[in-house]
C-alpha cells in the first residue's frame, strides 16, 4: 500500500512542476509578444510619419 501511494505522490510531483513550469513559460512567451507588437507598431508609426 506504501509503494503505491509513493508512487502516486511521484507522479503528482511531476505533474505539478511541468504544469508550473508550463504555466511560466507561457506567460514569458505572452510578455515577449506584446513587446515585440508594440515595436513594430512603434515602427510602422515613425515610418508612416517620416514617409
């Protein structure tokens, strides 16, 4: 009974860190595309008042 619950509570473990790590990992790609949209919306702008 002791196995089997230990190797439930494993299996959680790393269910729980891929799922955090997951969770980090999109909000770091969400950032890095706001980023990236407000640069080229920071560039089309200079370039459709410099043209």
């Amino acid at each position: 009974m002791f196995q089997m619950f230990v190797g439930y509570a494993c299996v959680l473990s790393v269910a729980v860190l891929y799922y955090a790590w997951r969770d980090g990992y999109a909000a770091r790609t969400q950032r890095r595309a706001n980023v990236n949209e407000r640069v080229a919306y920071l560039l089309w702008v200079a370039a459709q008042r410099a043209g």
